[in-house]
C-alpha cells in the first residue's frame, strides 16, 4: 500500500509513516499490510514566502488566480452564506481553507530555488518510489489525493491498480481539474474509493467526483461515499483529519474486502500489496 498525505505540516517521514501503519494496524483484520509513503511535506516546508508570493504571482499573470480561500459548500448563493458563515465561526474550516489556497498554488505555479517546477519535483518523487515497489492499493488524504490524480492521469502506472482510496479530496473543483489537465477516470485502476465528510471545507464545492471523472464511455465508475462526521486521534471533532477518514467505516471495509480477497486467491497477491499473514 502506498500512501500519500495531504496539507499541513507533518512529522518526519518515518514518524509520520509509522503514524498511519499504527492506524492500519488497529484494524486487525487488514493482515501484514507493507506499505511505503510518498512524502513531500519537506517539499512544502522548503518554500520560502517569497517562493509562495512568486507562485501566487505567476498565476495572476496568467489570468488563472481564481481559487478563492472562501469555498463555497454549493454553488449558490445559500451556499456562499453558509459557506461564509462556517469560516467566520470555525477556527479549524478557516486554517483548512486557507492553507489549501497555498497548496493549489505553490504546486501548480511554484518552483523551488533550483528553478524546478514543485509539480515536477513531487511527481518524480514518486516515479523514484515506484521504480522499487509497486502498491495495489493508494490511499491519499487532501492534496495527496491530487497528486495521486496528476500522476495516474499525466503518468501513468505500468500496473494495474486494484484500488485508489482518496478521502478529503479537492478533485470535484473544476479549477483544479483545469489544473491537472484532465477530467477522465484514471487507466489501472479497477476501483476508485471517495469518502468525504460534508463539513469538509477541501471538498467543497463539489464532494462528489464521479459525475465529473467519468470512464471511456461517459460510466460513473468513482464510489462517492459521506462519512457522517470525522473525529482527530485525540476525539475532537476535525472533518478534515486524516486519521479520521482512514478509521472510518468506509476506508475499512474497501481495505477489508481487498484483504480478504488477497486471502482467499492468494496468487493474485504480489511484492506491494495486502499479503497474507504468514
């Protein structure tokens, strides 16, 4: 399994990766579970505020500076007012939205002081990762779930993916499809997992992808499923955490299912998968 992290800042990459195998490992009935992190909060952490102010400059120069801290829970007046009134009165919804502005926009336009795109930098990252091991299962959480995207989409992978879980996912908004480059169901991959909480600023306005991802034939082959409410490690309510969606019912019964399918047809099992225990 292959995981990908979303915003903020995080913990070194072992600590951090240890982080998310000690929740996987709370569902015991997901067996020997060998996973890797593509890691880049050191990416994000390395730009300075002048690199950030070049990013965001860079996309106003260009006609493309239309991400707005304030997101929308709809696409209509009521849900700008709602909208408005959230972040005025949530501490944790204004922090979310507005280090998601500086995400879209530092990896989209930024360049780090070597004068490599941030994209670029993220994106061969990964391809580094996959030289050596190959997931079946991507989990993403926030910002991760794009850069999955972007690489599934602009990439590719050499195989077939069994499944492709993003929770708190920002790919309902056609500004960052534009981004991307892309609005299409990714190749590889047979299943695609999206969990959100509607109190999720990240995911506004459009939780939803499946209408907007579709497969060849127009088909809605995305799983969009709401988790009622998202709760941080310590029990404080965060709709954006990513502990919470990875404990939530959703995410453990896909991986769940994928376990057990592993289990019961054991050839289909290989290096960077769920394996069997023992």
């Amino acid at each position: 399994m292959l995981y990908i992290h979303g915003m903020h800042r995080h913990p070194p990459e072992a600590e951090y990766r240890a982080a998310w195998d000690a929740a996987l490992a709370r569902m015991a009935y997901v067996p020997q579970v060998e996973t890797r992190m593509l890691y880049w909060a050191d990416i994000r952490l390395g730009a300075t505020p002048a690199q950030i102010a070049e990013a965001h400059a860079r996309a106003r120069s260009r006609g493309e500076h239309r991400f707005g801290r304030l997101r929308p829970q709809t696409n209509s007046p009521l849900g700008y007012a709602v909208s408005l009134a959230l972040h005025l009165a949530g501490p944790v919804i204004r922090a979310i939205t507005k280090e998601l502005a500086t995400e879209v926009y530092l990896y989209f336009y930024g360049k780090q002081g070597s004068g490599d795109d941030v994209r670029d930098v993220v994106l061969d990252r990964m391809d580094a990762l996959l030289r050596d091991f190959t997931p079946d299962v991507v989990l993403a959480h926030s910002w991760g779930t794009v850069i999955a995207y972007d690489y599934l989409v602009n990439r590719g992978l050499a195989h077939q993916l069994e499944a492709l879980i993003t929770v708190g996912c920002p790919l309902g908004q056609t500004y960052v499809q534009e981004r991307v480059g892309a609005a299409v169901y990714p190749p590889r991959v047979r299943r695609w997992l999206n969990v959100f909480d509607a109190m999720d600023p990240v995911t506004w306005p459009d939780r939803r992808i499946a209408n907007d991802l579709r497969g060849p034939r127009g088909e809605r082959l995305v799983r969009d499923v709401e988790v009622p409410s998202v709760y941080d490690e310590d029990g404080k309510r965060d709709p954006h955490s990513w502990w919470g969606y990875v404990m939530s019912e959703p995410v453990q019964a896909e991986l769940f299912r994928i376990a057990a399918s592993r289990a019961l047809w054991p050839r289909a099992a290989d290096a960077g998968g769920l394996r069997r225990a023992g």
